[in-house]
C-alpha cells in the first residue's frame, strides 16, 4: 500500500497558514522588544485610532502639530481598517493582518504558475518561492505600512488582468493605488503591458490613462492640500534631480547622464542584485511585464535614502508582484515547447529561493548557520529591559498628551496627540529610553541626554520611574 501524495492545494494553504502564523507572530514579537517605532508604526497606529474615534486619518507632526497622515502619503486605505481596531484595538492586529495579506500573495502566483506552466506541482513551487524570496519576508517585518498590502493586492490585479477578467482588476487595482501615491503608476504601466501582450490596446490605454490620472491626483493635489509644506516633504529625497515630480523630469531632459549616474551606483547596484538574482533572471523573459516595474525603481534608484535601495523595507512593496508575475511569465515561455520541464524548472525556482533566503532572508533560525544572514535575528527577542519599559508605559494614562522618544513611541500613538521627545509643547507626560535614542535627536538643538537632564532639574516636571534607562516624567500640576 502507498501512501498518496499531498495535493499542491493543500500544501499551498498549509505553507501560507504557516508563513502568516509565524510572520505574525514574528513581528508582534518585534514590536514587544521595541523594535518598532513612532515613525513608522506609531504613524499608522494614530492614524487608524483616530479615524476609529471620528477623526480620520489625523496624526500628529514630529513637532506636535495636528496633521492629516494624507499630507504625507496618499493611503486611505488606511481607513479599512478601523473595523478591525475597534474589535482588536492594539497594534498587533495591524502587525497580524499585514502577515496575512502578504501570505495571500501567494494565492495567485500558484494560480499563474499553474496556467502558464501547466502544472500544479509548478504553480506550487513558485508560490513557495514567493513566500522565500527575501524582499516577501522583509517587507512583512518592516513595522506595518498600508503599501505592504500593494503587494498581493497587485498580485491577484495581475492574474486577473492575464484572464481578461477586468472587473475584478480594477476592484484590486484600485486598492492597491489607494496604498500608496506612486502605486498607480505601477497599474499605468500595466495597462500598457496588457494592450502590447494581450493585444487589448483600448483597454490597456484605459488603465494607463486612470493609473497616470490617480497617481497625479494623488501626488499634485491631494498631498499639496494636506500637507502644510504645499508638497510632499518626501521629495527632499530626490533635491540633486529637481526636488519635485517636474524638476525630476526637466533633469531627466537636459541632464538624462546624471540620472543614469544617480541611479546606477555600486549600491544601486547591489540593490538590483538582490531583487533579480534569487529569481534566477527569469523575470527578463517577460520585458513587457518588467515595464510596470520601472516607475518602483526609478523612485527608489534615484531616491538619496539608503532604505529605499535596500530589501529590507517596505520601498519593495510594488516590485515584488510585477517581479515574480515576470519571472512566471518567463518561465512559461521556457517550457512552451517542453511541457516536461515544467515541474523541475518549478524545483529550480525553490531551491534558489532556498539558497537566496539563507543568505538574505529574515527566517531567524539561519542565525545558527555559518555564512547565513544574521541581519536582525535577535530582534524578537524580549528582554528584561523590555519588559521593565513596558510596565513603565502603563503608568501613563491613555488619554494623556504624551512626548516620547522613538522606540516608545510606537505603544504610545493610540491616542489624539503624541509628540516625539524632546519636543513638549502641551504634553503632560515624557517617555524616554536613554538607551534607544530617538528619531528626533537629529533635528533637535541638543541630544536627547542633555534634554533629560534639563528635565530632571526642572522642578515643573516630576520623576515618576527610572530603571535600566527608562524614564516616565509627569508634569506638576
């Protein structure tokens, strides 16, 4: 008698339960340890909160202005999910749903993998592989942004769109926009790869057309409205090219060598590197479908932020999709004519996945073997410092105005006003981790230690607690 083999089904559902499972579990371990911040997890979890409490999408500045989070980015995606805070009203139950959302990604890529490779066994070997690649993983446990969940949203527009099912990729393509301001632009350049690949020209100008209408709505004038600066402060980024969508553009015109220059550094690179390699190149088998990948590269080559050229991040967030739906694509056109190839060119794609994650991936565990990437590894770990800062938030009220340094920060945000130390303003209460300097160190006149010890000497501020580092000061009277 032999035992029957598992259907790719099952084990499909099987690996994504556990990558959400242990994903999940993974990043709530991460913001226990305080390894999250006010910037970005505090951001996101304000922003929530208060549209739970009849104030949409309001958040406070670095500073302690009131602010609208659609003034920094064009997200309001972040308003589906006020439902689920107010079942679950912590930060985990973002951290949660976000390791979810990317484990679903891995739904139609075993459904495209399937149809162009014509088998089950190779849809389920590049589904895996997507829940290996290293940028998958690293976007999951970077804190929580509403653009992770451009991914699979992306992901499942893909398939739809090979199936010439357009109503329900326009329902997932206009999620995804609303993730993020740049993200329609990646749908524009989908609607140019289905009107070249599929020959659909009319309906391809179409989404070219919306994806181009809602990401300059999105970025010239729902973000100027916003945003007391008049434009996103994010183009900072790019002040050598222009600093602003249409400076970019003239410099692209006059000077197209320095933006060549700009963007293909060692590191720029190296980041390439890292997308295309665990992937085995395929993805340059389908360059049509690689198209809707270039407004996500630009952005982040040409960005002078080292985390937008680096895996680590959520910058990913829009390549992955249009990345491993090439790197199908490609393989599909492989085995065309070789059918039989199919299951172990699927194989291939796994083991380098494998191989890829060991050396760049985020799983923990590789820590125990030589050569593996260490970056982070411990960062689940809860330690007593932790669990010593923990308890000392507790002593401040959850309505209180509260100025903290960064690390706090991010389990202090649900609330109206949250301010980064050491700015006060009308705050009643300050959290500090002298040991974890925080995100306001750089802007502000003096270190954070010289501004606690300016506080300590303040008789119009009281020490409440202090052990291992971790101070809580409550304002007299």
């Amino acid at each position: 008698m032999t035992l029957a083999r598992p259907r790719p089904r099952l084990l499909l559902w099987s690996a994504m339960a556990a990558y959400a499972t242990g994903f999940a579990a993974l990043s709530v371990l991460r913001h226990r340890a305080f390894e999250t911040g006010r910037f970005d997890l505090g951001n996101m979890v304000q922003a929530v909160w208060s549209t739970a409490h009849g104030h949409p999408l309001a958040v406070t500045g670095l500073r302690g202005d009131a602010l609208s989070r659609l003034g920094a980015h064009f997200d309001p995606i972040l308003v589906a999910f006020t439902p689920l805070w107010l079942a679950w009203p912590s930060p985990d139950s973002l951290l949660v749903a976000q390791a979810v959302a990317v484990a679903l990604g891995a739904l139609p890529v075993f459904w495209l993998a399937r149809k162009h490779l014509g088998s089950e066994r190779a849809g389920l070997g590049f589904a895996l592989a997507y829940l290996l690649y290293p940028p998958t993983q690293w976007l999951t446990l970077n804190e929580f942004h509403p653009v992770a969940l451009a991914c699979p949203l992306l992901m499942f527009a893909i398939w739809y769109l090979d199936e010439d099912r357009l109503l329900p990729f326009a329902l997932f393509a206009l999620l995804a926009a609303i993730s993020k301001e740049e993200i329609a632009l990646v749908v524009a350049a989908l609607g140019l790869w289905y009107a070249l690949a599929h020959g659909r020209r009319l309906q391809g100008a179409a989404i070219f057309a919306a994806g181009v209408g809602v990401a300059l709505v999105a970025i010239e004038v729902v973000i100027p409205h916003f945003s007391r600066a008049g434009s996103s402060s994010f183009f900072s980024r790019y002040r050598e090219l222009g600093g602003s969508a249409g400076g970019i553009l003239r410099t692209a015109g006059t000077d197209p060598w320095k933006v060549v220059t700009t963007a293909f550094t060692w590191h720029g690179l190296g980041y390439l590197a890292r997308l295309a390699l665990p992937l085995g190149l395929l993805a340059l088998l389908a360059p049509l479908l690689l198209l809707a990948a270039l407004p996500e590269l630009a952005l982040n080559l040409l960005s002078a932020a080292p985390t937008q050229t680096s895996i680590r991040f959520h910058y990913t967030a829009g390549l992955i999709p249009v990345l491993f739906a090439a790197t199908v694509l490609g393989a599909g056109r492989l085995v065309r004519d070789r059918p039989h190839l199919a299951p172990r060119l699927a194989t291939a794609a796994l083991v380098l996945a494998v191989v890829s994650n060991y050396l760049l991936g985020a799983i923990p565990l590789w820590r125990y073997f030589p050569g593996a990437e260490r970056a982070q590894a411990t960062a689940g770990r809860v330690t007593q410092h932790d669990r010593l800062a923990a308890r000392a938030l507790r002593l401040i009220p959850p309505r209180a105005v509260v100025s903290a340094t960064n690390s706090l920060g991010a389990h202090l945000s649900a609330r109206r006003r949250v301010l980064s130390f050491p700015y006060l303003q009308d705050a009643t209460w300050v959290a500090a981790d002298e040991t974890s300097p925080g995100y306001a160190d750089r802007l502000a006149p003096l270190p954070t230690a010289v501004q606690l010890s300016w506080l300590r000497r303040n008789p119009e501020w009281r020490l409440v607690f202090e052990r291992d580092g971790i101070l809580i000061f409550q304002r007299r009277g």
